[in-house]
C-alpha cells in the first residue's frame, strides 16, 4: 500500500490486551529464512507484501510480531526493532514503521535474539531503524542499525547526516485516553535521503468515541467512513493502546484496520462496521462486550430502529389482560383491533423536540386471584396459547410486548420462565407488580405487596441471559411502583446495559394528587451507578381527569413508557 493511500484507509482504534493469533497467518506460501538466505544471490529483493488473513486477532508478543510479519511481509529494505514496551515508545515505533511501510519487531530480551535475527534474513532487510534499543543486543542482529530516539517534545529537528523529519498531526483524544501521539514528535536520522512528508494521524477513533474535541483535523467522518472491502478488523482496548499500535503496520500493510472504539455505543459500532463479519477483539471481552460485539455484528433491531431501547424512542401502550375487560382496555376488543387504537393513540404524542412515541401493550399473563388455587399461589397463569395471538398480532405490526406478572405467593423468576419463548423474541419485555406479590401468610387486598431487589435482580439475571443467548436488543423491564414500601430497596436494583430497568408510577386520583406520587416516587432511594428510567400511568376511569399527551409530554423527566387501563 502507498503511503498516499495512507489517510484513505486511515487505522482506527476499538478495545485491549492480546490474544494469539499465529493460526491466523496468511494462507499465502511463506518463505522460510533459510530458503530466503540461500535464494539472496540469485535474485532481488522486490518489496512485497500479503493480504492479511486473521482467525483471530493478532498477537503483540514479541514472538507474535514475528509471526504477524511472516503472513504479510515477504521481503522489504528495513525493518523498524523496538527495545521497550511502553505506549511512548510503542507508539513512535509504529508511527515510523507505518510511514514507511515497514515490519515492526520487539527485541526485548537475549532470548529474542535468534528469532528476530532469523525474521530479518528472511526479510533480506538492509538495516535496522532501532527504538531504544540494547546495544549489545542491537550488534548481535547481523545487519546495520540506524539508532532512533523516544520523542519527547512537539520540535521536530532535523541532524546534520542526510535526515528526513516526520512531524505527526494532532490525533483526536477518546473520553477516556489519548488515542493519537498526543505532543511526541518522531526525530528521524537515516543513512539516506527521504522526501519530507506530512504524517496523517497513526491512529484515529471511530466514529463514535469522537466525545473529546478533535483538534486541528477534519472530522473523522470525513477521514474514514469505516473500514472497507472485505478486510479485517482488529479491535483493541482504548484503555489499553499498546497492543493496537504494535499490531498497526503489519493489519496495515495487509490491507486490516485496528479500531479503538467503546463498545457500549453498539448502534454506532454497527453503523461503523457496516456490515463486516471479519472482527476480532485482542482482549478477553465480558460476557456484556461480547453480547454488544454480537449484536453490533448482527441485523437485529428494535421497533423504530437501533438496539437501545431508550431515550430514542417512547412507548405507549394499552394495558389488561385479554379475558376480561374489568383489568384493561386490552380486554374490550380483539388484537387487530387492539394494534389499531394503540397505535392512534401513540401517535397522539408525537411532538417536535420528542422522542418518537411507538406503539406497545403491556398484557398481564399471571392474575392475581383471591382462591389458592391448585397450586396454592393465589394466581393464575395464562396458558401461552391464549397469548399467541396477542404477541403475533403486535409482532406483526411493530408494537412492542410487555408481559405484566401478579405472582401472589410464587417468585417472579419462576412465572417470567413460563413465558420463556416469548422473551426469547426481541421487542418483548416483562413487567413485575410487586402489589400482588404475597408473603406466604399473605392474602391479596388486605395489604400492599413488596418485593426486594434480591429477587428483582434475578429476573434480571435471567433476562440478561436471554439476552444474550439470542443476541437480543436491550429488553425492557418494568418495575411498577406507587409506594417506596413496595420496592423497598430499589437502590440496590441492578441496571446491566443489556435491560432498561423502568420505574413505572401508578399513582392514580386527580392530577395533583398524580404529581405528588410521581415526585416521590423519583426522591426514593437511588443507586450511584443505576440508570432507570420512568414510566407513567393514565388510568381511563380511575383519573379525574386523564391527562391529556400534552400534559404527559410536559412531565419531568419525560416518561418513556405511557401506559392506559
């Protein structure tokens, strides 16, 4: 690859540490450092390199730099050695190498001594551009060294020997970490002359880690629109650069990207990657990051698109249960027609400046019943049949599902596994109503319900496995609420990205009386790392009067979910 091509397929940075990739070498024949020795006399070194071929991402050992630069290079003039590990030295290391279009290889130890030897003969190189490199070690390489220092200051200089300067641009920052060079400048002293030229940033962020103002360089969307063909991509910890600046000229000159991007923006990881099925992340991903790569990776998507439910879009949705229209409106009519007046009535809360508000029902399907039953749990469980075509119904016309549960005296986790296949499917959420949750001495109607975040926490649990089992959007969990008794420790509710915990407030009354429930319902505990959002509740009969969508649409903060029985 030119280095005129250089800015167009510009390296990109998206995650941490290593992992070994010497299966993933090029399928194309690599010559062996003794076929190479004995083949110097009879034929010219012509720089080549390969299209990289990766199973896995690259490893930035020193002995998997060698084999990196055994599946790309084939033969090239020099080759930049590195003798330190640490980001300055990584990172000035790779910026000469990747302008230069060359091999980079760590020498740290005596013990690299052989292989790195043996790579440069079967490179055929004609010196060594050396990094802080050990001199004794530096002598026993076998072929010239040309001696390069860490930069330390933004001066770039020039020595009185035939020289070349190369002065990197300013590299845009991550929230988190410098991901360009930051104020160091390469000093460049070679044994021969190279045509200034004006470095295009070494490593840059993807689009959606672009939080950090750029400085001095066009936007990165205008830089790289992604990384293109059909090449692969590596992935490396924007906490942890070293790896990814090792890996760059090799994934470089094979044709890769290496991307430093923060996987908890999976809609602009997907947007970004386009489609690409060749990533491979070079750390060890959480059960959360690889469920965020799959789907970033996959085609799945909510109602009204992405795969975060909030705050892009809002709900409103008809609740009951569809037996009886004493528990909702959703029991006074069919499912067609159901999706029809949901979907007029979500439309109504469409306003400018909003979220668009998306059509849902939240079905209960575990009653709550004043007889044991055979069971003994004082509820009674819908057979999922009757709730097919309710859930079909809503699939088909991309109205969200919330399945409601009156659990009495079982468990919420084991009546939502009643319903498994159901939340299996994305756009299906589950609802937990801690009013009818019972104690086992406990009767319905006689007291108010509660339920602690030990067991609220296992739903999500399960949930979250789900989730990723089926490489699912975020799924929505309601909690509802209209006494702080009934969550009684909602601060120690658990709040993983892969569920939107909602707090939904069922005060009821007149519309003063409806503020004051909401108000204290968002004063009630809450934990430092939670994010929960809020939901409100029109009650047809039961409100004095219902409040209208502009009246909803003026609650703070801006009820996500908006639910009518």
């Amino acid at each position: 690859m030119k280095t005129s091509g250089w800015l167009a397929a510009a390296l990109i940075l998206v995650a941490g540490a290593c992992t070994d990739a010497s299966e993933g070498s090029s399928s194309a024949a690599i010559t062996t450092a003794s076929t190479l020795e004995a083949s110097t006399t009879t034929a010219p070194c012509e720089p080549n390199t390969s299209p990289l071929e990766l199973t896995r991402a690259p490893d930035t050992s020193a002995s998997g730099l060698i084999a990196l630069s055994k599946s790309v290079y084939t033969c090239m003039p020099a080759a930049v050695v590195l003798g330190r590990n640490d980001l300055s030295a990584v990172k000035a290391a790779a910026r000469i190498a990747v302008e230069r279009e060359l091999p980079l290889l760590q020498l740290l130890s005596s013990d690299d001594i052989a292989p790195v030897a043996e790579e440069l003969a079967r490179l055929r190189v004609d010196e060594v551009i050396a990094f802080d490199l050990d001199p004794v070690l530096a002598g026993q390489l076998g072929v010239p060294v040309v001696p390069e220092t860490v930069p330390t200051t933004t001066t770039t200089t020039t020595t009185a020997t035939s020289s070349s300067a190369v002065s990197p641009s300013p590299e845009p920052e991550s929230p988190s970490t410098t991901v360009g060079d930051g104020a160091t400048t390469a000093t460049v002293q070679t044994t021969t002359t190279a045509a200034p030229t004006t470095a295009a940033p070494l490593i840059t962020a993807a689009p959606l880690i672009t939080a950090a103002p750029l400085t001095s360089i066009a936007p990165i969307s205008e830089l790289v629109d992604g990384p293109g063909g059909g090449a692969p991509v590596v992935l490396v910890d924007p906490t942890s650069l070293a790896a990814g600046y090792l890996a760059a000229p090799a994934v470089h000159a094979g044709g890769g990207t290496v991307a430093a991007v923060d996987l908890n923006d999976v809609d602009g990881l997907r947007r970004w990657l386009d489609g690409r099925d060749e990533v491979y992340p070079a750390w060890q991903l959480s059960p959360t990051q690889r469920w965020q790569l799959d789907l970033a990776m996959s085609g799945t998507e909510l109602f009204g698109g992405g795969t975060q439910v909030f705050p892009d879009r809002r709900i409103v949705a008809y609740y009951g249960n569809p037996l009886t229209f004493r528990l909702g409106i959703l029991g006074e009519t069919d499912p067609e027609r159901a999706v029809e007046r949901v979907t007029e009535r979500a439309a109504l809360y469409d306003a400018e400046g909003l979220p668009p508000a998306l059509p849902g029902f939240e079905i209960i399907v575990t009653v709550a019943s004043n007889r044991a039953g055979d069971d003994g749990n004082y509820s009674n469980e819908m057979d999922p049949e009757i709730i097919r075509p309710w859930v079909d119904a809503a699939v088909a016309n991309d109205v969200s599902v919330i399945l409601d549960l009156q659990p009495g005296r079982t468990d919420f986790v084991t009546q939502a596994k009643l319903y498994e296949e159901f939340l299996r499917l994305p756009n299906v959420g589950l609802a937990l109503d801690p009013e009818w949750r019972l104690e086992p001495d406990q009767r319905h109607l006689r007291q108010i319900g509660s339920v602690g975040a030990d067991e609220i926490n296992a739903v999500i649990d399960y949930l979250t496995t789900l989730v990723r089992e089926e490489t699912l959007p975020q799924k929505v969990l309601i909690l509802h609420q209209f006494q702080e008794r009934m969550l009684p420790d909602r601060e120690r509710v658990h709040t993983p990205p892969e569920i939107a915990v909602v707090v939904h407030v069922d005060g009821q009354g007149s519309l003063g009386s409806k503020y004051g429930t909401w108000g204290a319902m968002l004063a009630a505990p809450t934990g430092p790392d939670q994010q929960l959002w809020w939901a409100w509740k029109n009650f047809i009969h039961e409100d004095f009067p219902t409040a209208t969508p502009g009246q909803v649409n003026a609650v703070e903060p801006l009820p996500v979910i908006v639910t009518y029985q």
